[in-house]
C-alpha cells in the first residue's frame, strides 16, 4: 500500500477532522492493540446515568493525538525545538498511552487483573509493538517513562494539565451532557510555553487554567464519582470477584476463553508474559456484559443476583454522608438480609458494604502546574491565582458511602 493511502482523516465531533500525520501513527491505529480500543468504553458504566456516554477509548486517544498535533505547532511557533523524532514520540506516546486499560478497567483491577494498573500494562503493550515495529518506538517510550532528558515532553503526556486531561473532559462532558466539565482546550494549549524544559501557561491563560481545574472537579462528582456510577462499579468489581471465587473452587461458568483464562489464573506484574498479554489483548467489554448476562441464570445467588442488577439497572441503593458509617448499622443490615435470604454474614459482604471517593482536583504534592508571570518568575498557579477556591480545590473531599439492596429501606 502506498504511503499516501495511509494518510487518512477521522472526522471527530468535538475538534472536526483529525488526519494521521504519518503512515507509522497509521500502522499503530490500524493494529489489533489499539482496535481493540474500539470495544472499550471510555466512562465505564457511566452510561447507566448519562445514556449518550457510550464513546470509547479509541475515540479518545485519537483525540489526545490531534490536540497534541496543536500543542507541537504551537510551541515550535514560539521557537521551542522540537526535531521530527520527538514530534513522534510524542504522537505515538499520547496514542498509546491508554493500550492497557481493560474492560471496564477499574472495576477489573479491584478483581481479576489484581493489583496490574493499566499503566504497567500500556507499557508492556508499547514494548511489544516495539518489537514488532523494528524499534521505532523506543524514543515514545523513553518519553512515556520519563527517561528522556525534555521533561516538558512528559508533562504534555501525564501531568496535571496534559493532554490526556484535557480531551477527557470536553469528549465525556460532550457525551454525557455534563457541560459543566466543558474545557477550552484550545485556548489552554495557545497559553502553552516551556522554559528551562519544563511545561508553563503564560500569565494570561490563569483564568483558563482555573476553569479547567474548577471542569474537573465538577466532572468528578456529575459525573465519575456521581452514587450511581459508583454503585454500579462496586457491583461490577463484587460480581469479578464472586465469579473469580466460584472458579477456583471448580465451578464452571459460561465466558469467553481470554475472560476464563484471567478467572483461573492469578495474574501478578512479574507473570505478565507475551501469552497473557495477547489473551489481555481479546479482552473487552463484550466479554464482561455477555458473561453477565449468562451469569444471571447461574444457581449461585449471589452472582445470579449482582449480574442482574447491573444488566436490568436494578442497581443496589447508595447512600453518601460527610460522617463515617458506623460498623453497627452495617452489622445490623447484614444480619437482617443473610436471616431474609438464607445465606451467611460472609455473603451478605457481598450486598450490603461500605467505602469512602476522595475527590481533589489539584495536588499540591504532584507535579504542580506553573504560570509563566510578565516579568518572566514562574509560580505555581495556586500563588499565582487571585481566586481562594483554587486553595479549597487543592484539598481532598471526601465522602463516605454506605450500599444496601433496596428492600432493607
């Protein structure tokens, strides 16, 4: 195929057209790694409360490049080098860097996949297309680490204001409806300069900085933390966990070959070879919605019930307080439910727990976000900002949860 023919362009509809700078980026999009991203949801079960947000990963990383395509053209315009290696780096790092996310991903990091984060799993998936792509990955990948020397570069990735944040908030804030996380991407990158090496805002892009901290907040609590999203996770995570349980005690469920590979084997970081990888790489949210709806017939109550809640959003109640819930209250239920259902207090964990989000939209320990002042200091944006709820935003909320099924109320 001619290299011309691989030029293509996506039309996206929060930026427009997105074109494919080269026929490498073309050849990664066109891989089954990164198709597979197509069958991933991008907000998890989040379409249960907002119906539109059925968007997936692919679309997002495709986003993610272009708007890093507008950071480079920007920056190389206020005459910071950038040689066509790193543009690609960049490129191929920003696209990649969400390869590892499985199936509703958190849900399955609290329960299958246990204690592998998606990171570690976006890098062992970069370093097998390295191998494949004869090493023309290998600078991406230094970027990606943080070993390459240009720290702006990883900034632009994974930091507090990088690009990876700044397409998820207007894409799920388009999707879901949410327009209270809508960002101006577009106005944050023209404020984008770098000195020394490091990322910074120019002084006259603050208010910008600061409505997109105040998008992300909100988008937290609408949206990622809203109590039936989080409800609904929390039975996903109880429902991997049940069918991983009844798996090793010899129960045989209905599921798809990769889905019952990750149920009988515990898989850690260290055993995560180039077999586990490709058996990762079939997985997606297919196999979990399917498996759930088989798993509402199963004998086991617990399974039957949980699989049901989430396919019929007959979901458990939840309810968040400012206060701790006390252990009594939650003994008391569990009592109640295992003498109403004929099972032990052990399986009444399942239905009836409690738990805590914590939501901060600016961490002060991280890597912090620097305003580029008139007269050329650079101060933290929290110093810089003439707004006191930038401050409040620096610290952590948190919310205490208590989950119930229903006819306890």
């Amino acid at each position: 195929m001619s290299e011309i023919n691989k030029l293509k362009i996506f039309n996206d509809p929060i930026y427009g057209f997105i074109t494919i700078p080269n026929a490498l980026i073309y050849d990664l999009i066109q891989h089954p790694y990164f198709q597979r991203l197509r069958r991933i949801s991008q907000m998890g079960l989040s379409y249960l409360v907002y119906p539109g947000a059925n968007h997936t990963r692919f679309h997002h990383a495709l986003g993610c490049m272009h708007i890093m395509q507008k950071a480079v053209e920007t920056l190389r315009f206020k005459d910071i080098s950038i040689s066509k290696e790193e543009e690609n780096a960049l490129y191929i790092a920003i696209l990649l860097h969400d390869i590892g996310h499985g199936p509703f991903s958190h849900a399955m990091e609290s329960s299958i996949v246990e204690d592998v984060h998606h990171e570690a799993i976006s890098l062992l998936f970069m370093n097998q297309l390295n191998v494949e792509f004869e090493g023309k990955l290998s600078l991406a990948i230094q970027v990606f680490k943080g070993d390459y020397h240009r720290k702006f570069m990883l900034q632009l990735i994974s930091s507090q204001l990088d690009m990876d944040r700044m397409d998820y908030l207007k894409r799920d804030s388009f999707y879901s409806g949410v327009a209270e996380g809508n960002v101006n991407s577009e106005r944050l990158i023209q404020m984008m300069n770098v000195v020394d090496d490091v990322l910074v805002i120019e002084e006259k892009g603050i208010y910008s900085v600061e409505k997109f901290l105040m998008s992300r907040r909100l988008m937290y609590w609408q949206a990622y933390l809203h109590k039936t999203s989080l409800v609904a996770e929390l039975i996903l995570t109880k429902v991997l966990k049940r069918a991983k349980e009844l798996t090793e005690k010899g129960v045989v469920l209905p599921s798809s070959e990769p889905l019952m590979y990750f149920m009988q084997n515990k898989i850690v970081l260290n055993s995560f070879d180039s077999k586990n990888l490709d058996l990762f790489s079939q997985l997606d949210d297919f196999d979990i919605i399917s498996a759930l709806k088989s798993w509402q017939k199963q004998d086991d109550f617990i399974l039957s019930s949980l699989s049901k809640m989430i396919i019929n959003r007959d979901l458990l109640k939840i309810k968040l307080s400012e206060e701790k819930v006390a252990t009594e209250d939650l003994h008391i239920l569990k009592e109640r439910f295992a003498l109403e259902n004929n099972i032990s207090l052990v399986e009444a964990n399942y239905f009836i727990f409690k738990g805590k989000i914590k939501n901060q939209a600016y961490s002060k320990v991280a890597e912090p976000i620097r305003i580029l002042k008139k007269d050329k200091t650079i101060e933290d944006v929290v110093e810089a900002s003439d707004q006191l709820n930038l401050k409040s935003l620096s610290k952590f909320v948190t919310k205490y949860y208590l989950c119930y099924p229903k006819q306890l109320v």
